[in-house]
C-alpha cells in the first residue's frame, strides 16, 4: 500500500462508526487517518527523518504545565491549520547529532541485506528447536476465537535487527536480540494462523530503524514475507492497513508513537499484542499543549509525542482512559501469552535465539524476547 506525502493535520477525533463502514484501503479513510496520526506525532523528530537530540525540545517542554486546562484534552481545529513552523520549531529545538558519532552510524544504511537475514534465519531456526517461548506462543494462538476473521497482521515497532557501528571497532554491527525475538514471533503467529485457517495471512511491518537494506532482507526473505510500510511523517502507511481483520503487533513506544491513542478512534484489531493497558488511572488524554520560549513567547504544539509527564514521571504520555475503557469492555486478555520475567527482559547474553560469540555489551544490546509489561489482547465479538 502506498500513500502521497501529506502533512496535513486533521484537529478533529475521527468517527468510529463512519471510519468502521468504509473499506481500508478508501482514499477519505487513508486521508484522515494520516492527517491525525501527523496531529499525534507532530513533535516527533524521528518520525520526519532527524537524526537528533530532543535536549533542547525537552527542555522546553518542561514549560508545559502538569494541571491543563481541560481544553487540551481536544483536538484543536485552529492549531491544525496553524501548527508552529519547521523554521520557528523544529530548526531550533531539534540537534542534529554531529555525522559520524556513535548513534549517527546506527542509522546508518551500511549492512548487507545478508547478515540481517542471516541473523533472521539462524534465530528462526532455534525458535522451531529450543525456544523456551514458541509453545505458550502456539497455545495462545490456539486460543482465539474465529481465526477466520484474521486476514493480516500488522506489526508496528519491531526494531532493528542489527545496527551500524563506526569502522574503528573491531565488530562493525551491533545485534538487537530482543528485535531479533519480536520478528521471530511475527513470522510464527502467521505460519500459526495460515496452517490453522487454511489461509493466506499478509504480514506487514513499520519500524522506523529500518534500513534500505533491512527492507530488502525482510521482502526477499525465504522465511516468509515481510511487506515494509513507510511509517514517515505525512505517510504512516500502517496505520490505515489497520482494521477490524487486523491482528496487531504493537512495539512501539508512547513517547513517540502513541499508538493505542490513535487506532481507537477508527478500528478494533482483532487481536493486539502490545503494552499493558492500566485498569486505574491516573489517565490523560493531551491532544495539544502550550510551552513557553525564553522570550516569553507562547507556543502551542500539536499531539503528544515526547510531551513530559507531570509529578516527575518519565517522557510519554498516559494512557487515554478512551483506550483504557475500549480495552476493558471490548477486549479479553489472553492469559496463555507468556509474559516476560522482569528479571529476563533487560538480561544480556540470555537470548537463546542469537549467537552472541565474542560480542560484548557494547556489540549486542541487552534484551530477552519482549518487555514484561506485553500483553495479548483478543476482542470479544
């Protein structure tokens, strides 16, 4: 599925009913989904393709006052045809990270497609053999309901299989085994879903840390195939592949990527595996808020990206309680999931799908299969 640029804002919430009855793939559909994941995603600089600190955008942030007034918890109509400007906002508050440092390699395309795959393949390999994950995977697969109703899966936030590093280190890639994990689980509910239904199951992906050459690697692979979505700003080509067939995978995180925020207004996946929704509060809903420049100036900035917690709490945004409500009256948690051991999640070294060989913590991040907060959620219809 392709989608034109389009950097349009759409400062209204979307009408689920109406949103439902259209086909995913219908043009005023895709148009306002995009135009309000640019709203949600406004002040993400990720998202627009910068490499960056968001040090000084931060900062700026912590002007944004914790106790809003209850206005903020609306789209803004006037704010969508009047965002701040890429010269007044994001030239000035977004640091490029100088060319050459450590993190501007990591995004860097210089990987062949073969030792992603390669990586890929191995680690596929011991999920079929020795994963101590795969059979709660199955079970809980087996576990829903109407299988049929699953015509895609769409994944979201996957990571990075390997990264760039600078050419002065002795291993020139860094390895990601959680990512490595998340692609493995991807690939085994499809196969899971195809033998159980019969049926073809498409498997979409969207990362961000996708290279050209991990593009490659996942639509060429002999496993199975990965179609990549674009998820660049004024494209979000995964959000309207989602809908009321979709199993989704969800990876991302809400600093940057509220997910769970957006596809309430305008579908209900089949099945989610993602974070944990809380069952209390607090809750908050920010649609837009106001920060204050050194001049004394007012600015106010569209959606939620990086928007600082109030009390201290770190960078993100809380969950909506219109998320939390759709969850637990329109959803089922699947207890056969196996959720991550907190003491597992961050360990280095215990991934049994990769090979680590002389690889240090700086060569393979830390990481077992997925965080312990994941959860699978299957709706109840």
């Amino acid at each position: 599925m392709a989608t034109n640029g389009n950097h349009s804002l759409e400062g209204r919430f979307l009408q689920l009913k109406e949103m439902r009855g259209l086909l995913h793939q219908d043009r005023k559909r895709v148009s306002k989904i995009v135009n309000r994941c640019n709203w949600y995603m406004f002040n993400n600089p990720g998202i627009r393709g910068q490499i960056g600190s968001i040090k000084e955008f931060y900062k700026l942030c912590q002007t944004a006052i914790s106790d809003y007034p209850p206005e903020q918890e609306m789209p803004n109509e006037e704010l969508a045809n009047n965002p701040p400007s890429k010269g007044s906002f994001y030239d000035k508050y977004f640091l490029p990270y100088p060319e050459g440092s450590p993190y501007w390699f990591s995004k860097q395309d210089l990987i062949p497609s073969k030792d992603i795959h390669d990586v890929l393949a191995e680690a596929w390999n011991r999920w079929q053999t020795i994963s101590t994950r795969a059979t709660q995977v199955y079970e809980a697969i087996e576990s829903i309901p109407k299988p049929n109703r699953i015509k895609k899966v769409v994944c979201l936030g996957l990571g990075a299989i390997l990264r760039a590093r600078s050419p002065e280190n002795n291993i020139r890639n860094s390895l990601c085994p959680r990512s490595v994990a998340q692609h493995c689980l991807a690939i085994a509910i499809v196969k899971r879903l195809e033998r159980n239904t019969g049926k073809q199951i498409s498997l979409y992906t969207s990362d961000l840390a996708y290279t050209a050459q991990h593009k490659i690697a996942l639509e060429r692979s002999n496993i199975i195939r990965f179609n990549v979505l674009d998820p660049s700003y004024g494209k979000h080509e995964q959000f309207p592949m989602i809908d009321d067939n979709t199993m989704l995978i969800d990876f991302t995180g809400p600093p940057d990527c509220p997910t769970m925020a957006i596809i309430e207004e305008y579908a209900r996946p089949v099945v989610i595996i993602g974070h944990a929704v809380p069952q209390t509060g607090p809750y908050q809903d920010r649609q837009w808020f106001e920060v204050t420049e050194e001049d004394g100036n007012k600015l106010r900035v569209p959606g939620c990206a990086n928007l600082p917690l109030p009390d201290g709490m770190n960078i993100g945004v809380l969950c909506p309680k219109r998320v939390r409500d759709m969850m637990v009256h329109e959803y089922n948690i699947e207890s056969k999931f196996p959720a991550e051991d907190p003491d597992l999640e961050r360990s280095w070294g215990k991934n049994e799908l990769v090979e680590y060989g002389s690889r240090d913590n700086f060569s393979a991040n830390g990481g077992y299969y997925w965080f312990s907060t994941t959860r699978m959620y299957i709706r109840k219809d």
